[in-house]
C-alpha cells in the first residue's frame, strides 16, 4: 500500500490545482463581471450602505490602475425627494497594500455640493439614527479640494446659506478621538429673497473628533476669522420668524461646541434713519462649552462696546462751520439688544456743542427730514438707549462756529431711557449740569466762579419756546476791578442769538441787567445793567481809587451797545438816594504844587477855591452821560447847603469844533 | 505951692476921666460872620481831546485828500451827531434800516440835522448795497435784517418804527 500514498498525494495536488484554477477563472469571471457591472454594484453597495437615503449615481469606472472613478453621485432623501449631497465626480484609490489591511486608499471628492437638510444626519446612517454606533470604516485620506455647502435655515422668513469648504483628513477612523478639522470660507446668509447678506464670514475653522460627534454631536472647536454682521431690519424679521416660527433648529445644528472664537467680525449696524448712515465696529469674543442654541444667546447678551472717535456734525448750510464735534463716544450694547434697537449705554466724551444759528438750523433741518416720513413714524419700533452720559462738554457761543465769542462752559448730563420711538416727533429733554468750576476768561478780564447750575434744553424745539434755558449761579464774578457775589445768569438761545439776564449783589446794593448777542459776524449785542442802592463810597473807590470819591447810595441805569469786544454807545444816567460827601482827592496833588514864590493873598485864595471844589457836601445828586466810541458827554449835578456843583466832561475824538453836538453842550 | 496944687488937681482929674472913659473905648460889637452859609455855586467843563491815538485818518481831517470816503469811517465820525438827534428824538430807527427824521428842529440847526441824516442814510445805503452785492442778497431783505438789527439795538426811549400785529407800521419810544 505504500505505493499508493504517492499516487494519492498526486491525486490530491491535482484536484487542488484543479480547484485553485476554478477559483482563479471564477474569480477572474467575477472579477469581468462585476467590472462590466461596476456602476450597478457601487450603486448597490452604496445603497445597501445607506439604506435610509436614495442613490443616484452615475458611471463608475476605473481610470487607472488601483482609481476608481465615479461620475455624479447624488443622495436624495426618499421622504422628499429632495437632494442632500451632490458630487460632480469623485475617485477611489487603493494600492495592493490597503486591499491587504482592508482599507480604503483614498477618497476624493471633486467639487462636491452638500445641501444640508434639516435630516440630512439619518441619511447617512444604516438604521436612520442620526448618532449611530455603527463601524467604522478606516480611509487612508478623505480629500476635498474645494466643495459647496448651502443650507436653508430658520422659519418666514428663513435664511440661505452658502459656504465653500476642504478638508484633507488622514488615516481616518483609525483613531476616533484624534481631531479632524474642516475649512469654511466665504459663508454668506441672506434673508430668503434678498442678494444681501446679512452675514458674511470670511474663514471657519471647525475641529471635531469622530467620537465626539457620534456620542456628544460635539465640535471642540470653531475659529471665526473675519466677516460682516448687518444688524438691522432683515435681522430682526429673521430672529423673529426663527423664534416664532414653526421651524425650529434642526438636529443637524444641534451640536456642542467646545470653544467658539470669533476674531474681527464687523458688525454694520443699520441705522434706521432715512440717510441709511451705517455704523461698524469689530465684534471679537471666546466662548466655550455651549450649545449652538446656548451659543447664539451667549453672544447676542454679551455686552460688546465700541467707540467712536473724532465725530463732527457740520452745518447744513456752511460745511466749514460746525455745530457738534465729539472727541469719543463710547456705545455698550449687545446684539440682542441691537436686535430690539436698544443700547444700553451712550458714553459721549469732550462734546463740544457750539451755539449759533447753524445749530439751530442743523436742529431744524434735521426735524425737517425725518418728518418727511422716511424715518419710522409707527411709533412701535423705534430706538431706545438706556443710558446716556455727557461728560466734560464744553458749550461754546459763537456766531456761526468759524469765529467763537462769547464764553465756553463745561456741562455734563445723565439721562435715562430715551426712546427715539418716533423721530419724527422725538422730543428730549434733559439739563446738562454746570459743574461747580472757576472760570478765567482773560480775553475778557473776566473771572467767574460757579455754583452746580444746569443749562436746559429741549429738542425739537417747540414753538415760542427756546431751545437752550439756563440758569447760572455764580458765587463770584470779578470783571477788571468790579466784583460781584452771590449773582446768576439766565440764558436763552435761539437761532437769532442769546438772550440773558443776571442779577447779584454788589457794592452792598443789588446789580440786575440783561443782554442780548445777536449772531451775526462781528456780532452785534446791547446790554442794559440797573443798580439799586449802590454803596457809592465801594463803588468810586472801584472805579478811581483816591481820585475821587462820593458817599451814600445810587440808583443807576446803563445801556451797552456793541459789536463783539468793542462798544459802540454807552448810555446812562444816576442819583443819589441820600445826602453824601464828594471828594476830588487828585485836587490835593495840585494844592500840594502851589508854588511858594506866590504871594500870601494869591496862595490863600487858590487854597480856598481849590478846597471849595475838592469837598462839598450834597443833599441830591443826578447826572447822566453818553458815549460813542471815543467821544461822549458826561454831566454831574450836585446840589448842597453849601451850593451846586455842575461838571461837564466832553470827550473828543477829534479837535474839530464844527460838530453839532459840541456846540449844543452847556455846563 | 498954688501953682504945685494945680497941678495936681489937674493930673487928679485926668486920671478919674480916664478912668471912666477907657470902658467906654469897648464899643458896639461888629459881627463879621453872614446870617446864611456862604453857597457857592460852581460849573465847570473839562474837554478831553484824544488827538488820533490809533493814526487812523479821520474822514474830513484832511479836506484837500482826494481819497474816497468811507462810509463806514464816515459813520463812525457822525456817530456823537446822530446820538444827540436820537436822544433828543429828533430822528429814529425807520423799516427799511435807515435814520428817519421824526421831530421839527427850526433854522440852522434843523438844516443841520437833516444834511446829517442825509449824509447817514447815503452811507448806510452804501454799506448794504455793497453787502447784498456780496452775498447776493436783494438789497430789500438787507434793509429788513438791518432794520431789525437797529431796532433791537436802539437804546430805551430812542424812537423806532414798529410793525403792530394787523400789520401797519408806527414809530414808537423804545419800551424798557
């Protein structure tokens, strides 16, 4: 029987060259069939792999040796029939190795075009399960050069967006939690029936594990770099169908986020005004460990400010005159509130508002174009800040803001909830507080210390009404050797110019007046000032110190009429309330320079004359006086037990005598 | 011894007289001071000329210049003028910017005050024409917004031209 193992051995070898060769034509038959199959099977397989989508694929070849070419692949949704993902073209490549460790080589996708639907995850799952447990499978690389996203989302009206992305992920699914990260560029949202966005985003940067998503749905990280965010009307419209809408956010955006870190996103807040000024600032924020939903509220309340700086309103009728400059404005809000049109704060630094007739013309003019009805007159969705603050303001009276005259001031203000609900017929009225400040005005000799006062005023302005009312207490006032405590200053102002009157006590009596400045150039003003029971004896001293002097108390009137810092006329007249002294005191120098070489007779008599003109004792006295310029007439009448004294002073301008007025002049 | 007797008789009698006649040298008492004060009553005027501090030339100082006159430096020169027509209400601040002559001043000097307002009203007409040629503005708006001007600048009592409310016009005293 030995023989026989030979035999068998042989017997064995041959029907087992036998069955390897079947193998081998079977499967080189397969093989021919299932690539002259090729497209039906990868239609199978993939259908059979994605047993909740429907399949539509085209040709599929091979283009190469170890590249396998398909031509447009698209999943639709059954239920729909809707598509979901749609690539132009993709490859398969594989190399004798990947076949042996039963993977794939690589994927790539050329030109891809996802839709993302709101299921669009069940899709992609064998059982419908968006977070399923299944394998698996590992890919050498998945490579997409450049694909399209676009994804409708939100309820009426809803938002389309559109985004270009890559990715390039290698040895995928070796690893589940080694992160994989997807490039987004030029995403743009608009508001369905619009071709403007209202959202731009420039780069994106996701970072997820495939752990992550598959147990947590969550994204470690998303990196904004750059974009645009209008907030405005569409905005509003889309927040509001979102959250009232029956749509609500889909599963497919229902993720985690790890850390979301948005770098110079412009936000273009869209101001609600018929100019369509616009207003732009850069939102820059880090949030982490949130929801999308948590994410959205997160950054519409978190608090953002911007400032604004250098800001000039100029005149609508003189561009090189101004009428409001500010040298920052800080605006804190946050994009909820934007949404609603509120701000929370208005933090307007240096304010310079200057006064004049092209303020009041801006205010005007202003009031004209929003009442003529492109701004929102419904009243029901206007603007509201919450808080506006004033600080270091200077006010400046001017004739027109190329030239100022008059005195600055500084002001501040606060006020709370200003509801710009209906500009048309916006009304604001606040005070701007006068702080308590020492004020030198060289240019005027002029000195001023204040009381806290505050300047009122009301915007529009109403009719027969002024715009700024202010009323100034003043602790102390000191103009060239003249002081006066204790006073305040009323100002009006209107186109016209300003309008004041003041009052204080002075010399032990009480100083009242009033003036009007007039805005013009080389403005034009008249003041009148009246006196009650003036200590003349503190007044004279004032005015000419040992030279001359009276006692007892005045009354007195005087009226100003000038042109900026130069009076023009003068006018005025007095009397004496009670009996007093008069002293011309400079007369002692003279009788001091009687010369010895006069005779006894001749230096008594000068002595005596000059003495009875130096003192004398009156029981009334009046006088008036007028003045133009450098020329004038100023009459004093005493009367006395002791006789009358009666001094003229005429001053010239001129030596001339030829002109009427000096003629007419009598002693 | 009689004549030693006479003698001394004789200086008896001297002294007694003299003794009764020096009080009578006293007199009547003579009073030197007046039974009222003394008044004295004076006036006086002092004119202070200011020679041309700024070296500006005044119109008229030089008659023989044949420079042409500013109107405004012409003004200026007559202000003093004018100020005593206006507070004597000879003449008054009129609708259309100029001086209007509102009361009778006989001979001389009413010719006077007329070919002095004259002179004013030739001037200021000068100065607004030249001022609505700049800002191309008709000479008539001029007149009204100088006319405003001067009434809201007129001094209390000096007379301005008014318009009351049914829209005529009447010259008034300036109101405090």
């Amino acid at each position: 029987m030995a023989p026989d193992k030979p035999r068998i051995k042989r017997l064995w070898l041959r029907r087992l060259a036998w069955a390897i060769t079947s193998l081998i034509v079977l499967l080189a038959l397969a093989a021919v069939l299932a690539v002259a199959n090729l497209t039906f099977l990868a239609r199978w397989a993939v259908q059979r792999a994605l047993p909740s989508a429907k399949v539509v694929l085209g040709e599929v070849a091979f283009k190469a040796p170890g590249e396998l070419r398909f031509q447009e692949f698209v999943l639709k949704d059954p239920a729909t029939n809707e598509t979901v993902l749609e690539l132009e073209s993709g490859s398969f490549l594989f190399s004798f190795n990947d076949i042996r460790q039963l993977r794939i080589g690589e994927i790539r996708f050329i030109n891809p075009r996802i839709i993302i639907a709101p299921n669009i995850g069940k899709l992609f799952t064998a059982t419908g399960n968006s977070q399923s447990s299944g394998r698996i499978p590992f890919i050498r690389r998945i490579v997409c050069d450049y694909g399209e996203a676009t994804a409708v989302v939100g309820g009426d009206p809803s938002l389309h967006v559109r985004a270009n992305f890559s990715f390039d992920w290698r040895d995928f699914g070796s690893d589940l939690q080694a992160p994989l990260s997807l490039n987004v560029w030029d995403l743009r949202a608009a508001a369905e029936g619009s071709d403007t966005p209202l959202l731009v985003l420039h780069v994106i940067t996701l970072a997820a594990t495939i752990e992550g998503l598959r147990t947590e749905g969550k994204v470690l990280e998303a990196t904004i770099q750059g974009g645009n965010l209008a907030v405005g009307a569409s905005l509003q419209n889309f927040v509001n169908g979102f959250s009232t809408g029956s749509k609500k956010p889909s599963p497919a955006f229902d993720w985690n986020l790890g850390k979301l870190d948005i770098r110079d996103l412009r936000v273009e807040l869209e101001a609600d005004v018929a100019e369509k000024r616009h207003l732009n600032f850069a939102f820059n924020t880090t949030l982490r460990n949130l929801s999308l939903a948590q994410a959205r509220d997160e950054l519409s309340e978190e608090m953002q400010m911007v400032e604004l700086s250098n800001i000039e309103v100029l005149s609508p009728l003189d561009p090189l005159t101004k009428v409001l400059t500010m040298r920052s404005i800080f605006v804190r809000f946050n994009l909820a509130g934007l949404l609603r049109k509120e701000l929370e704060e208005i933090t307007i630094l240096n304010p310079t508002i200057y006064v004049g007739p092209d303020l009041f013309w801006y205010m005007e003019d202003t009031q004209k174009r929003l009442g003529t009805g492109s701004a929102d007159t419904s009243g029901t969705n206007g603007w509201t800040i919450h808080t506006v603050e004033v600080r270091l303001g200077r006010l400046v009276i001017g004739s027109g803001g190329r030239t100022q005259y008059g005195l600055p001031l500084t002001f501040q203000t606060s006020l709370k909830n200003v509801a710009l609900n209906n500009l048309a017929t916006l009304k604001l009225e606040g005070a701007l507080e006068i702080p308590a400040q020492s004020y030198p005005f060289p240019a005027y000799q002029l000195d001023v210390t204040t009381e806290p006062g505050e300047l009122r005023f009301a915007y529009p302005r109403e009719k027969n009404a002024d715009n700024l009312v202010g009323t100034i207490k003043i602790t102390d006032i000191l103009w060239r050797q003249y002081r006066a405590q204790e006073a305040w200053i009323s100002t009006t102002f209107d186109r016209h110019g300003i309008n004041g009157q003041f009052g204080g006590k002075a010399y032990r009596g009480y100083v009242s007046g009033g003036f009007s400045f007039f805005f013009a150039p080389m403005p034009p003003w008249i003041g009148w000032v009246s006196g009650k029971k003036v200590d003349l004896k503190k007044l004279t001293n004032a005015i000419s110190p040992q030279n001359f002097s009276m006692t007892g108390p005045l009354d007195f009137r005087l009226q100003v009429d000038a042109f900026a810092r130069v009076i023009d006329r003068l006018k005025g007249d007095f009397r004496t309330l009670q009996p007093g002294r008069m002293k011309i005191g400079k007369l002692d120098d003279l009788l001091e320079k009687i010369p010895d070489t006069w005779s006894s007779i001749k230096k008594s008599s000068a002595r005596i004359g000059l003495e009875a003109l130096r003192d004398f004792d009156y029981d009334t006295g009046r006088g008036d006086f007028w003045f133009v310029q450098d020329q004038g007439i100023f009459d004093l009448k005493l009367q006395g037990p002791q006789g009358s004294r009666k001094f003229q002073i005429v001053l010239h301008a001129d030596d001339s005598p030829l002109k009427q007025w000096k003629k007419t002049t009598t002693p | 011894m009689e004549e030693n007797d006479h003698t001394v008789m004789l200086r008896f009698f001297l002294a007694v007289t003299a003794v009764f006649l020096l009080p009578a040298c006293a007199g009547p008492t003579v009073n030197l001071a007046t039974s009222q004060p003394i008044k004295v009553d004076i006036s006086m005027r002092l004119d202070v000329y200011q020679h041309n501090r700024d070296g500006i030339k005044k119109p008229g100082a030089n008659t023989t210049a044949v420079a042409p006159v500013d109107p405004e430096a012409s003004r200026r020169n007559r202000m003093a003028d004018v100020q005593l027509f206006k507070n004597s209400r000879l003449v008054g601040e009129s609708r259309d910017g100029l001086l209007s002559i509102q009361g009778d001043a006989p001979g001389d000097y009413g010719e006077y005050v007329r070919k002095t307002v004259a002179q004013e009203n030739a001037d200021r007409m000068a100065l607004m024409k030249a001022s609505a040629e700049k800002d191309k503005t008709p000479l008539s708006d001029l007149q009204q917004k100088q006319a405003e001007l001067w009434r809201n600048r007129a001094f209390t009592g000096e007379l301005i031209e008014v318009q009351e409310a049914e829209g005529s016009w009447k010259w008034i005293p300036k109101p405090e």
